[in-house]
C-alpha cells in the first residue's frame, strides 16, 4: 500500500471510530430517556442494566454506522483542505480522486460488514434486547414505602406509614397500618404498630418487618352470613415479625422462543419465507372467504323448462315483486325482516374480511420493508460517503464545528425522507421497494453532482462569480430595452 493511501486512511480511522461511539452514545441516551421510567426504581442487578444496554448499543448500529460514516469523511477531508494537505496532493501529481479511491474501498467493505451486521447480528440483537426489555418493563418495582401514602407493591398486602426514618443504613417506620387481603374478602384482617423496623434477610428472600406495641384485628369470617356468629379477633403484641417473599420481585426470563419469528429477528432468507408463507395463507384466506360467501350468502332461484324435443333446459328469471305481492302481510313482515338482517350479517362479515386483508396485507409490508432495510444500510454508508468527503475538500473546514452542522443537516434529510418513504410503504400508499429506496434514490445524485464539483476543482457555490453573472444578465436586459 502507497504511503499516500495509508496517509489517508490512518486519517479517516480515528474521526470515523470517535464519530460512531459518539453517535451510539446519543441514540443510547435517546433510549434511556425513553424508557428510563421503566427501568429506575425496579432494584435491577448492574449486570442486567449493562446486558441490556449493550444489546440496545448494538440495536443502534444501523443507525449511528451512516452518521458516523458521513460526518467522519466530512471531517477528514475538511481537516486536509484546511491544512492545505490536498494541494500538496495536487501539487504532487496525485488527484482528488485518487487521494478519494482508498477511503472509497474502505468505505466499501464497511458497505459489506453492514449487510453482514444487518442479516446475521442485527437479528440476534433485536431478539435479545426486545426480550430482555421486555422483561424489565413487566419487572415490579422494589418495595418502596413513602410516609402517608398506601404501597400496594407486594401482592394482597397494602401498607402506609406515617413517619419514615434511616437510622443507621435500618429504616424505622412510625405508625404502621397494614391491610391483609390474602383471603381476598376486604379487609377482614388489619395490623398497627407504633413502630417498626424493616430489613433484608440474610439469604435475601425475604423482607423482614419487626412491628412493635401492635394490634391484630381479624373477623375470621368464611362468608358474610356468619358475620354476625363469629366475634372480631383482637389481639395484641409487644413484638411480631412479619416476612414478605421477595421473589415476586425477582427479574423473571421470558423464553426468546415467543419472539423468534417477529420481523424485526429474521435474517434475509427467514423473511423470504415469512413472506412466502403469509402470502400463500392471505391468498387461501380470501378464496375460503369467497367460497363461503357464494355457497352461504347468494342462493340462486332457477325455474327450469326442458323441452322434449331438443333436450335443452332454459332458466326462466321468477318476478320477484308480483312473489312478495302475493305473501300475506305477516309473511311480507317476515321477509323483510329476514332480508334485513341478512343485509347486516353480510356488511358485519364483509367489514370484518375487509379489515383482516388490510392487517395481513400490512404485516407481509412489514417483513418487506425488514428485508429491504437490511440492504439499504449498505447503500447509504456509501451514499453518505459520496457526500461527505468530496463537501469536505469543497468547504475546507475540520474539526467538530462546521463539520458536525453539515452533517447532522444531510443526516436529517437523509432520515426523514426514509422515513417518509417507510411510513407511506407500510401504509400502501407506494410500493414497499420505492418507499424504501426513495432516500437513497433522492441523495445519490447529490452525491455524485458533489463528487463531479469536487473532483473538477470547482467551487460549489462563489458569492463573486454569481453577483457577477447576476449583474451581467440585468445590464443586457437593459440594453434589449
């Protein structure tokens, strides 16, 4: 490898590295910020929490690799144009495209390794993190007591206390009024205590509450009738220990099985199959449906006439209004009434296929739009390539400031085009492939007018030589008049 090109991508490599760690770290506290509700407070073991965002850090790739992409090119060849390193280049003999072509086979097998993140580990990554988040989010919170409000976080039991103090890392709880609706009949059995002392055990199963100077109160009733045979139980207590089990807040796996065949967990061949599948059962759905409706909704009244001679039979239409003329009145009210309430059974059946096409129809959209992404992370880290680097040597600006508003600027069309294109493709609006390519389709050609700007030494855009165009086109309107 010439010293040039290994110049060049030793200058790429760091940008591009710190680029892509900083842009998983902000769509990382993206996710944080979301779902911090469902994680603070449930007494989650650090290594579940760092499991988990490890599992959503790789989730993000997708999108942080383009970001990073984009704005790390900007950045290298900013940093090169504004040390007047590419007019050394130039001056050597070695063009912008070639001082371009390594970093563009760089950039090309980080095309690759996305496809290959996005069909084999990207899967494993939803699956992984989908289940475990799903998981924390049925997690019940810890046992948190607040001073004056009932906590119904252990099950059957609620508990309020009207002081609460940390004494020597032990919390002290005053006046303690707990309802027990284990026997889920009300409140037939209550406790207080002046004070109380709450704790762990040593094994950590249980949660120790030691009450003290307390009353039990207890109908021991077994219905409402015997209310009135059975006497309350009161019963008082200088000390008693109360033990709540702490399983129930103890984070439960569900089995990843129930996720495997979601979308989001298919690589490329287990989505052409999906799709395959569900199309064949859309397809046998709707021709059952139509069948049922020929043979159950729509009958037929033939009035045959063979003649002897030629063996023909001919149909003969009946005249349906001198028919229902003739009924009775109660057999006219009869018929009506049955007509009518066929007329509804079929808008209710029709309105209910017609809604069930449209859920099948948009799931099979959704496996679609899955296995077109998987190829369209590839073309737009190169995509975003050919806009940041040849910006890059046209603005001449490195660093962390202009850089990161062109490409945050690009990014964001870039993301709310495909976006758009994936919003109308899962509603129907276009097709799945035009909505999931319509970013890509939109940027490449401002990608290559770059490149072409770049690479021919033109400047993109010159204040003097448009006032001077401009000034030109009014003086020979004037003249013409």
């Amino acid at each position: 490898m010439k010293k040039s090109s290994l110049f060049i991508i030793k200058s790429f490599a760091s940008p591009f590295f710190a680029t892509f760690v900083i842009s998983i770290f902000v769509l990382l506290m993206q996710f944080l910020w979301k779902y911090i509700d469902d994680i603070v407070g449930k007494g989650l073991d650090w290594f579940v929490i760092v499991k988990l965002l490890t599992y959503v850090s790789a989730s993000l790739v997708p999108m942080a690799l383009p970001l990073a992409i984009l704005l790390s090119s900007l950045m290298t060849f900013g940093n090169l144009g504004e040390h007047y390193e590419l007019v050394a280049f130039k001056s050597a003999g070695i063009s912008l495209k070639r001082v371009l072509r390594p970093l563009a086979v760089v950039v090309f097998f980080l095309s690759i390794l996305a496809y290959l993140f996005s069909n084999y580990w990207l899967p494993i990554a939803n699956l992984k993190s989908k289940s475990l988040l799903y998981d924390v989010k049925e997690q019940k919170p810890t046992m948190d007591i607040k001073p004056g409000i009932f906590s119904n976080n252990l099950d059957n039991f609620s508990i309020r206390v009207k002081e609460k103090k940390i004494i020597n890392d032990v919390e002290h709880l005053y006046d303690i009024l707990i309802y027990n609706h284990r026997s889920t009949s009300g409140n037939l059995t209550v406790t207080t205590a002046r004070e109380g002392i709450m704790t762990i055990s040593e094994n950590k199963r249980f949660l120790e509450m030691k009450l003290y100077d307390g009353e039990n109160y207890d109908e021991n009733i077994e219905s409402k009738d015997k209310r009135t045979e059975v006497p309350l139980s009161r019963t008082k207590f200088k000390e008693n220990l109360i033990r709540f089990d702490l399983s129930q807040f103890a984070l439960n796996r569900t089995d990843e099985d129930l996720f495997k065949k979601n979308y989001k967990m298919l690589n490329l061949d287990q989505l052409d199959k999906a799709i395959d599948t569900l199309t064949i059962i859309r397809k046998k759905h709707y021709s059952d449906f139509s069948e049922g409706i020929r043979k159950n909704y729509y009958h037929y009244i033939k009035l045959e006439e063979k003649t002897p001679e030629k063996g023909n039979i001919s149909y003969t239409v009946p005249n349906y209004d001198s028919l229902f003329s003739s009924l009775s009145k109660d057999k006219k009210i009869q018929v009506l009434s049955t007509a009518a309430n066929l007329s509804r059974n079929s808008k209710s059946r029709f309105s209910s296929m017609a809604e069930d096409l449209y859920n099948r129809d948009k799931y099979i959209r959704y496996h679609k739009i899955y296995w077109h992404k998987k190829i369209t992370l590839s073309v737009a880290c190169f995509i975003l390539f050919l806009i940041g680097a040849p910006l890059g040597a046209i603005i001449r600006k490195g660093g962390l400031g202009m850089p990161i508003v062109i490409s945050v600027a690009f990014f964001l069309v870039f993301h709310m085009i495909s976006i758009t294109g994936e919003k109308m493709a899962k509603e129907g609006a276009i097709s799945v492939a035009s909505g999931m390519w319509l970013a890509s389709a939109v940027l490449l050609p401002v990608g290559i007018f770059l490149t072409i700007k770049a690479t021919s030494d033109r400047s993109f855009f010159r204040l003097d030589t448009s006032s001077f165009n401009l000034l030109r086109f009014f003086k020979k309107k004037e003249t013409e008049e």
